[in-house]
C-alpha cells in the first residue's frame, strides 16, 4: 500500500505505532485516518502538507519509502534509511560499464523494448480500430525500422552514439504519441508530447504519471543497490537522475497506458484540470483520479513476467535487481 498525500494541510504522524493522517473534511471536521506501519510500502506527499519526525522513524523502522513530489508529480526528494543494503561492487561497475559496451548493450536493450511496447500498444489499438489500420500501419512500419536501426548500432561505449539514440527514439516517440492522438476522440486530440506545463489535458495526466514512474523507478533502483544518478545514455548533469531516465524507459508504457485508458474511457473531463497563463495542470481531482487509476494498475493487476505473475510495481523491483546482478556476474 502506498499513501499519496495531496491535500493542502494534511498531517502525518504516529498514534498507536500507526501512521495516523489527519486533514479538514469539507464540513470543517477533522478527518483521521490510521495505517498500520507493516502494510505501507511507501508515503506520497505533495507540497502544503506535513510530516512529524515521530512519522519519520516509524517509516524507517519498517523500510517504509518517503517521498516528497511537486505539483505536477516529479520527486522533489527522498528520505531513506541510512544503510546501503547491497554491496559497493555494483556501483563500481555500474560505473565500469558506464565507459564501455555494457553500458551499450543495456542502453540498446532499455530502448528496444520501449519501442517493441509501442508497437504492441499501437498493434493492440489496430484490433479494436479497423478503420484506422492504415495509418496504424503506417505507423508500425516506420517503427519498426527505427528498432532495426537502433539494433544496428555499434559502439564501445554509450557516448559514441547518444545523439544518434537519442534522435530515433524521439522519432519514434513522435510517432507513437501522433498515433495515440489520432485515434482519440476529437476533444481529447492532442499536438504531440508538451511538459513545463503541458499544452492540454493528455499531457497534464501523462505528465504526472510519469513523475509517478520517476519516483517507483528510483526507488527500485536503490532497493537493487544501483546508483540513481550514474546513468548510460542521459548526461551526468548536475543533480541529474540519469540512471532512472535511462532506467525507466521500458516502463513508461504502463503510465502511458493508464493514462490513455481514462482517456478513452471518457472519465476525464474539464474539472480535472486547472487553466494556466500557457498550459494546464492536474487539480486535486484530477490527480486523485489518477492516482487511484494508476496504484491499481501498478499493484493490482498481475502481469506475467519472465514465466512468474507479478504485479507491475514487482516487475521493476525485479528487473532492478536482474539489473544489479548482471552487473556483477
């Protein structure tokens, strides 16, 4: 069970040796709610809310995840326990491979399997959507090359090759997001990907599921020992998360998924998005809506993965690990 906490003045503490949440209904009483510490894998919470250093240590007896989020859903920071967890050698050979054709092989791998679960989605929409099989395949062909062409490619390490990586995933990224787009309902149609705000309502939800992803994938990762900010392909920026944007690009179907599932479905409507002087932004009732959408499909639903049924929040977990050891190995 993960707590998000996303209402303005909402408090966080210990009663009993539980997580108690405390926040104003909307008839002015005082709400109270209680989580037993065993049950919670990890805390959400959004700006405007509060924690209490008692919440703190029961979080840290009990490996419970912290984890603060801006408004639109990307990790602020985190408070974790202070051991490690796993051995020093995976860092050092994370980075090792960071330099050589490791880091190559993994790069190639995260990036053809982003775009193999394009092309599933896009195949899986074709079945339901006969009259757009043209454009759809369409579609498939010209990613379908573009995976030929990221296979194709030879380095012996990453840096020889990023821009051009970079460059056919965008292309396809432009691609699978002008399909999901066309296929949508006219009010619903959107001009390709927007972030810092987003341009429309698809963008807003997406946006803030993905920053949902961002803060599951980091945390997979440090569970699994590797270092969120020694990545392959994303530069070594300051402060930059590189491992987790070269790490959660297999996964960013599921957000993609949950999304466009409300979306279609016609659950989204105007009161689940703010206007702003140049975008939009997710509201109280939007990201509850979300929220709730996507914890389910993430922690839910099993899925099967590698000859095992796993839910999808597993699924991470375990290829962080897989990750880990094959460093290693």
């Amino acid at each position: 069970m993960h707590l998000h906490i996303n209402t303005y003045g909402t408090y966080v503490h210990v009663k009993d040796d539980m997580f108690e949440i405390r926040k104003k209904a909307e008839n002015g009483e005082l709400e109270k709610k209680h989580f037993s510490a065993n049950k919670v894998e990890g805390i959400i919470l959004a700006t405007g809310s509060a924690l209490s250093t008692d919440a703190i240590k029961l979080a840290m007896m009990h490996n419970v995840d912290i984890l603060f989020i801006e408004q639109n859903g990307e990790p602020i920071g985190r408070v974790w326990h202070a051991k490690l967890g796993s051995t020093t050698k995976i860092r050092k050979r994370q980075l090792e491979a960071s330099l050589d054709n490791v880091g190559v092989k993994w790069t190639k791998t995260w990036l053809l399997t982003k775009l193999d679960n394009q092309l599933n989605f896009i195949k899986d929409l074709k079945k339901h959507r006969p009259q757009h099989a043209d454009f759809l395949n369409d579609k498939i062909t010209r990613i379908e090359a573009l995976s030929v062409s990221i296979s194709s490619l030879e380095a012996r390490k990453v840096s020889e090759i990023a821009d051009t990586l970079r460059g056919l995933e965008g292309t396809a990224g432009r691609l699978y997001f002008e399909t999901l787009s066309y296929v949508f309902p006219k009010e619903y149609a959107f001009n390709g990907r927007s972030s810092r705000p987003a341009k429309d309502a698809f963008n807003a939800f997406l946006n803030y599921a993905y920053g949902i992803l961002y803060g599951k994938i980091e945390k997979a990762l440090i569970v699994a020992g590797v270092d969120p900010y020694v990545g392959f392909m994303h530069r070594d920026d300051y402060n930059q998360l590189s491992m987790v944007f070269d790490f959660i690009e297999p996964y960013r179907a599921f957000a993609d998924e949950v999304v466009f599932r409300l979306f279609s479905a016609k659950k989204v409507n105007k009161s689940h998005v703010d206007e702003l002087q140049n975008g939009m932004s997710l509201n109280k009732t939007g990201k509850e809506l979300l929220v709730l959408a996507f914890t389910k499909f993430m922690d839910d639903d099993p899925i099967k993965h590698k000859g095992c049924n796993l839910v999808r929040s597993h699924v991470i977990q375990a290829d962080a690990h897989s990750f880990a050891n094959a460093l290693i190995a």
